[in-house]
C-alpha cells in the first residue's frame, strides 16, 4: 500500500509570498503523517496483534517508508482497506488542525490523501507490484476528497500501470474495474459484496462473476447481458428478498435497470464486488 498527499507540490507553492518561512508547513506535513499512521495502527491493526488461539504477538504490517506526505507499507490484505481508510481520515483531521496553528494557515481545510492498493501472493514479485501500487495511488488524485484505487494480483502477469488495467477489463464500451473510490462511494460497494456472500447467491449462477463478465467476448455463447438476466430470474425464484438487496445494492451503485449490468458510463460494480469479496475468502481458508 503506498498512501500520500493529494496537491502537495500545489500547496507548497501556493505559500510563496505568503509565508516567509515554510519549515513549519513541511514539520506539520510529516507530523500529520506519522498521527495519521499511528491511529491508523491503533485502530485497525492493534486487535490483530495476537494471534487467534494464543501465541507470540505478531504486528500484522511492516512500515517501508514513513515520511513527509508518504506512507508504504505491507500489511495482511483482509486489514488494507480499513488502514487506508482509518489514515486518510486521520491525515485529513491532522493537517486541518496542525496547518491552524501555524500564523497565515489558519482556516486551512487540511490536506485530503490519495492511497493505491495491489493485494499479492508472497511469492509475487515485490518490485513490480509496488510500481503499480504507486501508479495506482496517481489513479487515485482528486485533491478534494481522499480516494482509494486497488486491485487484486491473480497470476504471475503484473500489470505494469492503470492504463494496462484498464485495457484488460474494458471493452465493447463498458469496463468492469473503477479506477478509484472515494471513501463514502466504497461503503455502497462494500454493501453490495455482503449481499453476494449470501449463501443463496453463492448457489448461483451471479457467484460466477468472472465468467459473467467474460460472457460473449468470444463471440459464441448466449449474448452477457442474457447471463445475467437469467441469473438474476435464479435468484428471484429462489430468494426474493435476497434478489431485491442485490437491485438495491446496484442501483445505489448507479445501476438503476434491472435488466443491464452497468452504470451510465458503462461501468460494471460485480467484478470489484467479486474481488473484495475473494479478499475475504482467501483470509478465511
């Protein structure tokens, strides 16, 4: 995970001319930073220090870099998003209220952090997958509002950027990976993975996400959008009240037909469900 400031270059120069001395910006940058960390391992990481059952305690992550406006580290993948989240709001508060105590700064809204996310095999090549987690971060800029990009390493193939990412999972006008959240949009992709861990999805066709969205690309087979109409009738029959929080769950994703896949700008949330919700299963087994 690689997290950092959003506008930072920005806001620095912007303090030309006004501020005759920028060391106190750059100290309360960095301090922000290490608060944000700290709370960030309290909150999220402190509960899993001892290992279930018993044993020697285990800090599940390992600090790269802590600096400045960056943080990388590695941590257990089932914990990422939740630091990431756990920091951004931190940083946030922490440079509002360190950048206010400095004469000139005062009113200062704060600095918002912008955090990419690779989720890897140990046996993965570290080095590529940090370049990516990196471009993934850059994915992620929007100085208003701290976002998060992430994706998740299948194979032995390392995309080598975003773009390349999405040229794997684009076509025919419609792409099946966002580039980025924010924070308040993942929770709404966070509830649309609870509703497909339920055992009556897991039965069912819409628990095959990855062929679902493969559905046509070759050319032979039923047309994607008739797979997931019949998945979608499965589930009905079978679980009705489950059916009706799967349309909920899409819809506040921007999916507002029952009968298509995708949002206005083409976009398809079930595979970024599917891989949060592997997440989940591979820390389970």
């Amino acid at each position: 995970m690689h997290i950092d400031g959003n506008g930072v270059g920005r806001f620095f120069a912007g303090l030309q001319g006004k501020l005759s001395d920028v060391r106190p910006v750059s100290a309360a940058l960095a301090q922000a930073t290490k608060d944000a960390a700290a709370e960030a391992m309290i909150a999220v990481l402190k509960a899993s220090v001892q290992p279930p059952g018993g044993g020697k305690p285990v800090v599940p992550a390992r600090p790269i870099l802590l600096g400045g406006d960056d943080l990388t580290v590695l941590l257990r993948a089932d914990l990422a998003l939740d630091f990431a989240q756990s920091f951004s709001a931190a940083f946030e508060r922490k440079t509002k209220e360190l950048f206010g105590q400095i004469e000139g700064l005062q009113g200062h809204e704060g600095l918002t952090a912008k955090t990419g996310i690779v989720f890897m095999g140990p046996k993965q090549p570290f080095v590529q997958a940090y370049e990516l987690c990196e471009d993934l971060a850059k994915e992620a800029r929007a100085e208003t509002q701290s976002r998060v990009s992430f994706w998740r390493l299948t194979g032995a193939m390392i995309p080598r950027d975003a773009d390349e990412i999405e040229a794997l999972t684009s076509r025919d006008g419609m792409t099946f990976w966002r580039k980025s959240w924010a924070w308040d949009e993942f929770a709404k992709l966070e509830d649309l993975v609870e509703v497909m861990s339920s055992d009556e999805i897991g039965r069912g066709p819409l628990r095959r996400v990855p062929e679902l969205a493969q559905a046509g690309r070759t050319g032979s087979g039923p047309a994607p959008e008739e797979v997931y109409r019949r998945a979608l009738n499965v589930l009905r029959n079978r679980a009705p009240a489950i059916h009706a929080g799967f349309l909920n769950a899409m819809r506040e994703l921007g999916v507002d037909h029952a009968e298509t896949r995708f949002d206005a700008d083409g976009y398809v949330p079930l595979l970024d469900a599917h891989v949060l919700g592997k997440l989940a299963e591979d820390q389970a087994a």
